[in-house]
C-alpha cells in the first residue's frame, strides 16, 4: 500500500513538472513581482551581477555570455556616476495581451524626478528585462571616453 502512494505521488509531481507548473501566468502581478526581484538584484546584489544576468532576455544572453556581462557590470559601476543605479517603487504598465510591461522607476540620484525604465518581456513562462543591451554591442564604453571629471575639483593636485 504505501508503495503504490508513493508511486502515485511520484507520478503525479512528474506530471504536474512536465505540464510547465515552472511557468507563471503572465499579467500584471506576476510582471510587478519580477520588476521587484530585478530592482532587488541591481540594488543589492550589484557584487554579484551574475543575479542580473539571470533577469535579462534570452536574446540578450544570447549576445552576451555571463562572463562579459559580468566583467562590463563591473566596469561600468567602477565609475558610479555614470549611471547611478539605485532603483525602486516601479510603476508598471502591462500590455492587453500581457506579453510585455514596462516598469518606470525612481532612480535614486541628486536630481529630483530621474527615472529608469526597463521593457518585461513575457518568454519561457515568466518576464525577462530587455536591458543592458549596451554591453553586448560593447557602446557602453564609449562613456568611458570623455568623462568630465578631475581629482583637481575636489583636491589641490600639483601639476
């Protein structure tokens, strides 16, 4: 007897794995959620920007491997005033046939009213970030070309 509830319930959970129970139904919970978790992992987890690579679209992993990712996340935050990221309280609008939202954020920063928007896009059960699409073509660095900073604002630098 309890062989067969085992075997049943062993059949059972494959049946419900195998029936894409992994998946979520797309809307407008389910996108505020993920827009949550994703300014979570930017504002948090910045140390270990493999947790973002997690969020973003397939598309865009596909042109760019964990590695590189990680390794322009790490150069770009090595001039935090670029773009500062500090993200919270998304507003979120969701598509009619919710295959996609948009969530706008506050954007910590010393101008009052910044804001950073991110595209959702609903693929393989659940909503990707169509973000960071500047490091897999590389244009990123091109901030990193005419930056207008000087120590000699802050300190008295000898020449």
């Amino acid at each position: 007897m309890v062989r067969r509830v085992v075997f049943c319930g062993s059949i059972l959970i494959a049946v419900i794995l195998l029936s894409g129970f992994d998946s979520f139904a797309p809307g407008f919970e389910r996108a505020m959620e993920r827009a949550k978790a994703y300014a979570s992992a930017i504002n948090y987890d910045f140390r270990e920007p493999e947790k973002i690579y997690r969020f973003l679209r397939e598309e865009i992993r596909s042109e760019i491997s964990e590695t590189a990712f990680c390794e322009a996340f790490a150069k770009e935050r090595s001039y935090p005033y670029i773009t500062p990221l500090y993200i919270f309280y998304p507003e979120l609008t969701v598509a009619p046939d919710r295959s996609e939202a948009v969530a706008v954020f506050k954007r910590a920063a010393r101008l009052e009213g910044m804001t950073y928007s991110v595209k959702f896009v609903y693929e393989n059960g659940d909503y990707f970030a169509d973000d960071w699409r500047q490091f897999a073509d590389g244009s990123y660095l091109e901030k990193f070309e005419n930056i207008p900073y000087s120590l000699s604002w802050y300190y008295d630098v000898a020449d």
